[in-house]
C-alpha cells in the first residue's frame, strides 16, 4: 500500500468514526461505523478501543493475527 492510499484510508477511517460527511457531521453515520467496527474487533477477542479499530480498519490487526498463529 503506498503512501497515499494509508493516508487517504487513515482519513476515512477517522471522518467515519467522527461522522464527518459532506453535509456535515452525522452522529447516526459515526455510531453505526463504531457499532460494525467494534463488533469485529470483539469477534477478535480485542479491547474494544478506538486504537484497535484503526488497527482492524487498516488490516493491521489481521495481520498481527496471521503473525501469532504462524510461529
């Protein structure tokens, strides 16, 4: 993933979680993407934190996952 496309993908992730849309900030849109993310990181067994949803969101938590079961 170059550069670009991590921070382009970083922002999305925070303008979702905040509920930032063009129109403005919708609380209803920031609550269901937390609800879907964290829902995720629970079914990994994970702390249910904003740090480890960013992790799931850029697939860094898979990969740790993927890491741990390899060794």
């Amino acid at each position: 993933m170059s550069d670009g496309e991590f921070n382009d993908k970083l922002q999305q992730f925070n303008n979702l979680w905040d509920g930032i849309t063009p129109k403005g900030i919708n609380r209803a849109k920031s609550l269901k993407f937390r609800q879907y993310i964290l829902e995720h990181v629970r079914q990994m067994q994970r702390p249910l934190t904003r740090e480890n949803a960013r992790k799931y969101w850029m697939g860094e938590l898979k990969a740790e996952v993927l890491e741990r079961e390899t060794f």
